[in-house]
C-alpha cells in the first residue's frame, strides 16, 4: 500500500477556527470574521486539538496491546483562518515584502492540522484500520483501533444512533459539505461580478489579469504544470506590486464582504438540506470533547 494513500487513511484532524481569536474582526476594516454557518458544527481550534490529544494517546494505547510501538505527533491548536481560503483572503501574506508567498513557513502554517504530517508502518496500517483480523494472536476490533478508540471518544453522544457511536467518526464530513457549497458559490453571478470588478480596478492600476486566482498563479513567480521543474523566482520586484495591487482592489472592490456574504448563503442553504445529520455531527463532537478530557485526565480506562 502506498504511503500517501496510509497517511490519507489514519490522518486525524483537520484545521477549524470556531472560536479562534481570529474570529470577530479582529484584523480591522474590511477584514472578513472568517466564520461561515457550518463553522458551528465542528470544534474549534482549541477543543479539536484537546480531541487529537486524548485519541493518538488511545491509539498509541490501542496499538500497544498488539506489541506495536506508535510515536504519536505533537497536538497544537491550529491558528491558520480555516475559512481564509474560501473567502480569498491574502492579507495574511506580507505582501509589501514577499509577494504571494508569504513569510517563510507561511504554507506549511496554512496546511497544518494541528501537527506535523506523519506517516505508519504497514503493521501500524492494518492494525489501525481493521484490514487484518488477528496480529501476534490477539483479534483486532472491527474496524481496528482507529474506529475501537472513536468508540471510546464518541460514547454518551445524546440522541445519536448506537450504529454512529461505535463507528470511525468522519472528520471530513463537515468539510465536504463546506466545499459543496464553496462550488456552488464559485458559480454564483454575484462571486462573478466582483471579480469582474477586481479585474477592472486592476487595470486601472496597469494590470491585466481576469481573476485573482490568475495573479496568484501568474507562471513568473508561481509553480505550475508548465514549470514544475524549475522554481521560479519569489518575492520578485514585480510580483510583489502585482500583489500589492491585488490586494489593494480586493478592499476597494469589497471582494471579501461579497465571497463572505454568497458563501455564507450557500452554507445555510447545505444546513436546510443536512440539517439531521449535521445535529448528529454536533452531539458526536460535543461527547468527544468532554471524553477526551476524561481520557486526558485519567479518567477513562479502556477495556482492549
């Protein structure tokens, strides 16, 4: 099996802001708050991280009983705007001196989850996730120690069916709704007009780009298909007025107010169609939560 595809499966978490002091305008005017609808159904930063915490520590439990040693990865609340991308935000990237870069470590801030990426052994892999039945002679649980320690986690959930509280939880489930309703956006003729009107503030000031994904991506500074062997230049003089400029015509154009106001829209519109099961996702969360508390504090013991 291919490690990628490993480290796919057994990945734990992902980044959210509810909650996050990000949230709220704190970065001034014409700044989005960066919450959208379905940010309510997923733990923020803090208490997601308190989650990953108490299951790679049930994991590396649950693997031990297989004599299979596990280094779990560092947990630390995510602090990248989970929503920053949907609503094209860039102001995040120091334009004035780097352009759309950003600051060194800036990508890997905005790809993390918590922690560093890690990759298992094959062992680690079928013990994980239940593709053997027996190792070193003691049965694997149904779905291996992945879906054994979200048991633990997901027990007590109030109103939730017992077939959810003993199954792997889903921790893309959220965000796959989330980027439905980010295409159906995309689509939206009001997304549309206020590119058309970035593009046009652009050329005022002596640019020529269609949308800002096309000056983000622009071949002289970013890697594509074309030039993936050779790394262009970063931070360059013209990439960083190209930038400055992009940024500028966001604000002027209130790019982000309207991304902010049709995503927000589209979001609302997924919670009236999956309103059953995004209750179900918010009780799962909320008994995991106050779980994993208890299996950091000692308060759980699990019977393997």
């Amino acid at each position: 099996m291919r490690r990628g595809l490993r480290n796919a499966m057994v990945a734990l978490c992902g980044a959210t802001l509810a909650g996050c002091g990000l949230i709220g305008g704190v970065f001034g005017d014409g700044v989005p708050t960066f919450s959208l609808p379905l940010d309510a159904y997923e733990l923020g930063p803090v208490d997601r991280a308190q989650v990953l915490r108490a299951r790679f520590a049930l994991i590396t439990e649950c693997l031990q009983q297989y004599r299979i040693d596990f280094q779990a990865p560092a947990v630390e609340p995510a602090t990248y705007p989970k929503n920053a991308d949907y609503l094209g935000w860039m102001d995040d990237r120091q334009v004035r001196r780097y352009g759309y870069a950003g600051p060194p470590g800036h990508a890997s801030i905005m790809a993390t989850d918590g922690f560093e990426p890690y990759s298992v052994t094959d062992e680690q892999f079928y013990v994980l996730t239940g593709k053997i039945k027996r190792f070193h002679g003691k049965a694997v649980p149904p779905g291996g120690c992945e879906a054994k320690v979200d048991s633990v986690l997901n027990q007590g959930a109030k109103g939730v069916p017992a077939t959810e509280v003993t199954k792997t939880f889903n921790r893309k489930e959220v965000q796959g709704l989330a980027d439905n309703a980010s295409d159906a956006a995309w689509q939206d003729e009001r997304v549309k007009a206020a590119e058309r009107s970035w593009s046009d503030c652009m050329k005022r000031a002596g640019f020529d780009y269609r949308t800002p994904v096309d000056a983000m991506g622009d071949p002289r500074w970013a890697t594509t298909a074309a030039n993936d062997e050779i790394e262009p230049p970063r931070g360059t003089p013209e990439e960083i007025r190209t930038a400055l400029a992009d940024s500028a015509c966001r604000r002027e154009v209130d790019y982000y107010g309207i991304r902010e106001a049709v995503y927000t829209e589209h979001q609302n519109k997924i919670i009236t169609d999956h309103r059953g099961r995004l209750n179900t996702i918010r009780l799962l969360n909320e008994a995991r939560l106050a779980n994993a508390i208890k299996v950091l504090n000692g308060e759980i013991a699990v019977s393997w």
